[in-house]
C-alpha cells in the first residue's frame, strides 16, 4: 500500500517561515515525481511546486522566490521550505507521488497565516 505523508504545517504570522515535509513509500524513490499542491476554502486545488526524478523544479508564480521544494532520495522526503508567508497562503497543503500515469495523495497539512 502507497503511504504520503504530510508535516509540519501549523500556524505562523506573516513575513514567516514553515517547513513541510512529506515521506513517500517506494523501493526507488528517486524515480517518482514529487509535487505539493494546495487548497484554500472556497477555492480549486492548486499545484503549488513539483521536483521531477532528475531534480527538474517548477513553481506557480505566486510563490516563485518565497518558496524552495527539495527532496532526500536517501530519505523517501521531499520538502516545501515557505519564507515570507502571507495570508493567501493559508491552505491545506497535499504532497503527491506520480509516476507515469499514477498519482497519490497525502491527506494534508493545514497552513495557517495570520497575526
């Protein structure tokens, strides 16, 4: 059976910093994609980040130069390093696994801005 899971999410001000992880089950990690999307109440799911098996990064444009995803092959662990956080990024935070075709979802993170 497929595990994602998320962590690390919770609640920051403004202007600071949360680091998500998310550990996928596998016997070869490293060829899997990895992506983080989110969903904000009231809004369609979004893909926030995603990091392809040869380490290939994309962004949506509203987090470019805030948010940074890596990942650990060693560990199965991709993560979602978010710097000056904002209010519009309050959202639960999913973390996926894709291979081809196949994609699996973790049950999310709840990331909370606000002062």
């Amino acid at each position: 059976q497929v595990q994602v899971v998320e962590s690390g999410g919770g609640l920051v001000q403004p202007g600071g910093s949360l680091r998500l992880s998310c550990a996928a089950s596998g016997s070869i990690f490293s060829i899997y994609s990895m992506g983080w999307y989110r969903q904000a109440p009231g809004k369609q799911r979004e893909l926030v980040a995603s990091i392809s098996n040869n380490g290939r990064t994309n962004y949506a444009d509203s987090v470019k130069g805030r948010f940074t995803i890596s990942r650990d092959n060693a560990e199965n662990t991709v993560f979602l390093r978010m710097n000056s956080l904002k209010p519009e990024d309050t959202a639960v935070y999913y973390c996926t696994r894709s291979q081809a075709t196949t994609t699996y979802w973790g049950q999310g993170t709840q990331v909370t801005v606000s002062s």
